[in-house]
C-alpha cells in the first residue's frame, strides 16, 4: 500500500464537506488534515500544515491568488479545481496558475480519488469528459 495523502479541502460549503469527508474515509489512504471556508484561512492552514493534495472550490480563490499561493509556497503545493460549472476553457489558465488537476462537483464518484492519486504523484488530471 502506497504512502498517505495529506490533503486540505477549501470549500465554504459544508455539506459538500462532509460528503468528501465520507467519500474520502479510507484511513490507510487520504487523511485530511484540514478544512477552511475561504482563501484567507487556507493561507493561515498552510504556515501550519503542508498538505499533499489541495481541493478547492474555484470560485473560492482567483487564479491570481492561487498564482501567488504557488510562487511562496513552490511546487509542494497539488491544487485541484473542485466546481459545479463546466469551466474546461480555463484549463491553460488554470494550469498557468498552478493547478495540477479539475475535477466537476457533479463527477467526484468517477474522478476525484482518481485525481487525487495522480496529481499526489506529480502528474496532472484534467479530465477530457469534464
């Protein structure tokens, strides 16, 4: 078995929260060390915690900010896009900003922990179907 995935949600919906919670519960695999509601908190979490992996809501935080995230912080920080909207034009936009990875909120079941893996191992994940 491979190592853990340390992952944090930015997410300011807490429904949606819980379910990746419970979606994402395999102790041995992803442990999430942290869940924040805006771009703000995320900041503060990542002087305490570098995780993996970071799922966050893209109307959370501009490509800017992320751009900005991605140049303090280097290539230890994975982001992937969680969204309910089809934003797949955006894909080089995202990738410039740092972005390994775009998965739809209405496709988690299929791709997310697919995502995940991938974008932990260095890869990118942008699903083509999305």
């Amino acid at each position: 078995m491979g190592a853990e995935i340390r992952i944090i949600i930015v997410d300011d919906n807490e429904v949606f929260n819980e379910a990746l919670r419970f979606f994402l519960d395999d102790k041995s695999k992803y442990h999430i060390i942290g869940e924040v509601s805006n771009y703000k908190h995320f900041m503060k979490l990542l002087e305490i915690e570098l995780p993996d992996v970071v799922l966050i809501d893209l109307k959370m935080c501009s490509l800017d900010e992320i751009n900005a995230t991605k140049i303090k912080y280097g290539q230890d920080i994975k982001l992937i896009a969680l969204t309910s909207y089809n934003e797949v034009e955006y894909k080089i936009r995202m990738i410039e900003a740092g972005f390994s990875g775009y998965v739809k909120k209405s496709e988690i079941h299929d791709h997310l922990k697919q995502a995940i893996d991938k974008v932990a191992n260095g890869k990118l994940y942008f699903n083509e179907n999305n």
